[in-house]
C-alpha cells in the first residue's frame, strides 16, 4: 500500500535521536578509546542487524587478471588499464570488471577516488577503448540501452557524473566498475548476483544481506585490487558514491576502514538522510519500490521509524575520524537535504572524541556554501545528480584532509622548468628542486611569485600551494661572426671566407662545397641565409650548424658552385623560424672561378714553393712519388694528411719531427691532390699533382 510522501518541513513533528554516545546497554562512551572498543562494534552491528544485514569479509579464492593496458589514453593524459576480479578460483568464477585511469604527467603513486556507476564502464566516458558491459542493465533508450543490454551508443552517456580529464589533470587516479556486475538492481536480481552466485564461499544465506550490501561488499574487493596497484596511493583512497551508490559507499566505508575518506553524495533514506524524519523518501516508500536493497528485517520499520534502534547520523560516526563529507541539492527534496545535513551535524559528536571537528554551525547553510571540517556539508543549487560543482567541493575537501599541495609552474619570455620529483600533488613540506632552461636565444634571469632570486636548480619546500614563475630574457648582441667554407665530403672547415674571397675551384680540395654560418652564442632561435648571384638561395635554419645549403646532423649537403660574384647575407633571430627579434647581420661579397695553375697548386693563402717555411715538398708535379720534409725551425712534431679529390684520406703521416724526410706517393693514381699539414696550433694546405 503506498504512503503519502510529505515535503512540508511543518509537518515533520518531532524525532528524538538516539545518543551516538549512549549504547543500548546504558554504557556511556566517553573516549575515543572507548569507541573504538566498544561504541564502534556494537553500532555496527545494530546496523547489520537491522538495516543492511551482514558484511562479508574477502573470499579465499580472490584473484584479479589485467586485460587491457593503454598507455597513450585520453590523448596521452591516462593510463587506461582494465581489470578482471575473479571472486573465486573456480575457471567461470563470479567476476566484476575494474576501469583505471591513472594519470600520466606525474611520478610516484597518486591519491585515488573509486565509486561504482549506473550503467557500465563505458558510459563514464567517450573513450572507445572501454569494455562495454555485457551484464544486465536497466533500460534507457537514451542512453542507448535496450533489451537490458549496453550498446556503442552508451559510451559516454554519464560523462557529465565523472570528469575524468579534470581528475588526470589534478594528478587523481579514478577506479570505477559497473555496480550490475555485483548484484542487478531489480527485486529478483540476488537470484543471478552475488548473493546467490557466492552464498557458499561467503557462508552467507542470499536473504541475510540486501543489494546495497552486495554493492558495498564489492567496494571492498575493489580496495583489495588497489592494494596491489604500484600506482595508487592505498593511503589515499577516497570512497565515493551517488543516490543509492551513496547508499553503499557509507555502508561500504563503515565496515571498511582502508577507505581514508567516504564521500556521500544526495544518498538520501537509507544513507545520510536522518531515517526518522517524516520528510521525502521514507523507510516505508524506500522498502517497497525497492524491496532487495535492505535486509528483510528493516522491513518491520517500514511504518515505526521510531523504533529503529539507530538512525543515520550513527552510520556517518561509524566513518570517524576519516574525513567525510555529505552533499544534498535543493531541488533533491526526496532525498530530505535537511535530514541529511542534521545527519551529518549529529555525528560530529563522535568525531569529537577524536579532536575533529564536525560541520560546525546546528542551522542549515545557504546553497552552494559549504561548511564544516573534517565533516563537511554542502547543499547545491540544482536537482538530483552529482555534477562538476560538486565533483569540485570534494576535490578541494580530499586536498585538505589529505594534507595535499600543489605547484603551479609558469614562464614568461621562452624556456621552460624540469621538476623533481614530477608530481601535481605533493604532501605539505615535501621538497621539489626546479630547473630553468632557457631556450636558444634566451637567458635564465630568475625566479618570480612564490620564489625568488636567481639560484638555477632551486630547492623549494611546500608549504602550501605555490604558484612559481620562471623569467627568461633574450640573449643581447646576438649575431653572425662570420662565414665558413666546408668541404662537403669531408665535413671539414676549407676556409674562412671573408669579404671579397676568391674561391678557385681548380685549387680546392673539392668541388662539392656548402657554407656555414658561425654565430655568437654558438646557437641561436634561427638564422636566415641569403645568397645572390649565378645560384640563389634564400634559406631558414632553425638548427646549428647554420647550414646554406643543408645538412643532416652535421652532414653537409654539397653545391657545386657556378663561377661568378656572389653576395651572401646570414640574420640570426632569437625564435626559430625566423621569430623574435633579429640579431646583427653579417654580409660578404665574394666570387667563384676555375683557374687551373701551370706548375704548383697552392690553396688560397698557402705557401706559394716547396720552401715554405712550414713543409718542403717536392717535385711538384711529380710522377712517382715526392719528398716530405719538415724544416728544423718548426718546434714541435707534425701530422701529415693526403687527401684525393673525393676527400678520401690516402695517406696518413704522423709526428714527423724537424728535419725528418719521407718519401710519399707510390701507388697513388694521376690526378691532384691536398696535402694538409698539422701542428697542435696550426692547419696548413697544399697542392699536388701526380702526371702519370
């Protein structure tokens, strides 16, 4: 027969509670010591014995199988991961499917929520990796459910109740799974869940607990995965849950203690809700059109509220002295938000014995202004359903309880900041060192916001939240040095190239050549190159070496020159690309030709006979071989080189000291060569040639 739902705060009448204190037996707790051995396991059991029924422990044969690991999920923010629970160890074993996502832009373990959902894991987000359930599920076509059986088309339907990004982002680990897979949530559903499928290995009859305790007892085998999960924090594991799934997160976080902090949102009758206040859903309107939550017994309060041994105000005491908090929305009369926040305000008792304290002010606050301490409250404006608003209020309540900091790292000019350890949330006076890098072009010039000075590494202790700036300046003075010949087969330097240069192709190493820009500092953002003449080119290299015609980590890309007059102009920028502020140019006129000579071939700049007063050589041309001899007056021991015209080394000379003569030559083919002599301070070139 159905009751009469009443939403008139003046028809409530009055509702003595019972002391959270005062044990049936008369026994007064006084004690946090007290409560812990006495108060605490006797309101529990009043709780299994009249409203939820027993709470099962761990099942011998528990064991979990990793299906699905993703490294790269959410655009590479997560890491996806997919869990089989096997609650036994029998091959088609009773089984609930875990979703993670753990965050990847930090190190170390990270704090964790968990909270099971309505319709499958795939429905918390849009993610196509997500296994869809292939459980029973309530109906709704627009949810794409039909048949009672998840479809693509429900990915992501719930997103709105789950803000995953916002989680990785706050550096939080997110655990979920589908709260069907324990028990379906319909009146004969026990027939196919848990408590039919394990009543033997948990020694517990199906009519002894209800479908808010199977849902709970799930929570706990969920905590039982965390605690082999490298990743989390098993410390910092927040319990959370919405309407009936808040139901079971109180239930679950009474029973289970390794839940650090329980979060009860618009859970109403049979959750926060205070049981005996004749406003919104009662025990009786919750009983019958929802007869397999409870155990049979709460039943028989269905129409004497009053005579429940407990209400809920106790339940919330059970979960002292971890942090809890309560949350109501306005428009959520069904759910009472009054009884939920007197509910919450009459376990403070309890805490107290803990030194905690509880919400604070005995009135209702105003919407959306939360209040208390480690019982916190908040009323939102809006109706039933757990939004960002509220997913907000419990990530700042979960910081602070917690003992959670953060830092905010940002750069003005262009560089950027390493820090060690890599975490967002860091526990309050942990240490981090950061270090500036300026970018090319850009100097480290200090520390602003919650640091300062100039100090690179810098050490900072967390004592709360810090927001730090590092400030990079542009580089003064930047500019092209000077021009670079290069020999493109070897890589190596021919020549300096200065203003008016003649480059003989007839007398160089090599014909296949490339120019290098030398800049101060040795690297910049960018240089442009741009050369004129009989060849063209107008290049941007946002890389050193400054390359004109390109190179590929150093190696030269080669250009065989026209003959002809050339000027070459090279502009560094302090932004690659040719970005930021251009430096001081450097502009050369120079030309190409090809003269052969008739006798000798000396290189630009090189000793014009075989006297030198650095290397004898002769005869030049030669036939078959030539003589080598170092004069007396160079003081320390040389290194002789011979290159062909590929710049291939063919001859390799080394500590040849003053007045040593060696003959060179034998076997080598007709044509010229380059004879490259070296001290430890000097690089000297000379040409060969051998007729025949």
């Amino acid at each position: 027969m159905g009751q009469t739902v009443n939403y008139d705060e003046s028809k409530v009448g009055t509702y003595p509670l019972p002391d959270p204190l005062l044990l049936p037996d008369g026994q007064k707790i006084s004690t946090s010591q007290e409560w812990e051995q006495e108060g605490r396991p006797k309101t529990l059991k009043l709780f299994s014995d009249h409203v939820y029924g027993r709470f099962p422990g761990k099942p011998d044969g528990l064991r979990f199988s990793v299906r699905e690991v993703n490294k790269s999920a959410l655009g590479g923010l997560a890491t996806r991961k997919q869990v089989t629970v096997y609650f036994t160890n029998a091959p088609d074993a009773p089984s609930m499917e875990l979703l993670l996502y753990l965050p990847n832009n930090t190190e170390g373990t990270v704090p964790a929520f968990v909270g099971l959902n309505f319709y499958g894991n795939q429905s918390i987000n849009a993610d196509p990796g997500i296994i869809i359930t292939n459980r029973w599920v309530k109906n709704n076509e627009t949810y794409g459910i039909t048949n009672h059986r998840a479809t693509e088309s429900s990915r992501g339907v719930q997103a709105s109740r789950w803000p995953v990004e916002e989680l990785m982002k706050r550096g939080y680990a997110l655990v979920t799974a589908y709260y069907g897979d324990l028990e379906p949530d319909y009146s004969s559903g026990w027939q196919t869940g848990i408590r039919t499928t394990l009543k033997t290995e948990l020694g517990i009859e199906s009519q002894e607990w209800g479908a808010i305790g199977a849902w709970s007892w799930g929570l706990s085998r969920i905590m039982d995965y965390i605690q082999t999960e490298t990743a989390i924090n098993a410390s910092q594991v927040s319990l959370t849950g919405h309407s009936r799934l808040g139901k079971a997160a109180l239930w679950a976080g009474a029973n289970d203690q390794r839940f650090a902090l329980v979060i009860s949102n618009e859970s109403g009758e049979g959750g926060a809700a205070l049981a005996r206040r004749n406003f919104g859903e009662t025990i009786g309107t919750m009983n019958q059109t929802f007869p397999h939550w409870y155990y049979p017994v709460y039943k028989t309060y269905n129409q004497q509220p009053q005579n429940l041994p407990v209400d809920q105000h106790q339940l919330l005491a059970l979960i002292a002295p971890r942090p809890l908090y309560v949350c109501s929305a306005t428009e959520d009369l069904w759910s009472d938000p009054k009884g939920e926040f007197l509910s919450a305000y009459h376990a403070g008792s309890v805490y107290q014995l803990y030194n905690q304290a509880g919400v604070g002010a005995s009135q209702m606050p105003p919407a959306d202004q939360p209040v208390g301490a480690t019982i916190r409250y908040h009323n939102r404006t809006g109706q039933h359903a757990i939004t960002l608003y509220d997913w907000q209020q419990h990530l700042a309540f979960v910081q602070t309880q917690f003992n959670l900091v953060t830092l905010k790292l940002l750069t003005t000019g262009s560089g950027s900041v390493g820090q060690t350890p890599k975490q967002i949330n860091y526990i309050k006076g942990a240490s981090v060192t950061l270090a500036a890098t300026p970018a090319t072009g850009y100097k480290f010039t200090g520390w602003s916001g919650s640091a300062t000075g100039t100090t690179n590494p810098l050490t900072v202790t967390m004592t709360g939240n810090k927001t730090i700036t590092a400030n990079f300046a542009l580089l003064s003075g930047q500019k092209v040095e000077r021009f670079n010949l290069i020999n493109a087969n070897t890589n190596a330097v021919i020549q300096i190239m200065s203003e008016g240069a003649v480059l003989n192709l007839a007398t160089l190493p090599t014909q296949n050549l490339n120019i290098q820009a030398v800049t101060n500092p040795a690297k910049v953002g960018s240089v442009r190159l741009t050369l004129a003449g009989p060849k063209t080119r107008n290049t941007l290299e946002n890389s050193a070496p400054y390359a004109l015609f390109g190179d590929n980590a150093g190696d030269y890309f080669a250009w065989v020159p026209a003959v002809g007059s050339y000027s070459l102009t090279g502009t560094p920028y302090t932004a690659a690309s040719g970005g930021g502020t251009a430096g001081t140019p450097l502009k050369i006129n120079f030309k190409v030709i090809n003269q052969a000579t008739s006798a000798r071939y000396p290189v630009e700049g090189a000793p014009e006979n075989s006297n030198s007063a650095l290397l004898h050589y002769y005869p030049n041309p030669f036939v078959h071989q030539f003589s080598l001899q170092v004069p007396g007056s160079v003081p320390e021991p040389v290194t002789v080189k011979l290159y062909d015209t590929q710049g291939r080394e063919v001859v390799t000379l080394e500590k040849l000291h003053p007045n040593q003569v060696v003959r060179v030559g034998q076997g080598l083919k007709p044509g010229v060569y380059l004879l490259r002599m070296s001290t430890g301070t000097q690089v000297t070139s000379f040409r060969l040639l051998k007729e025949r």
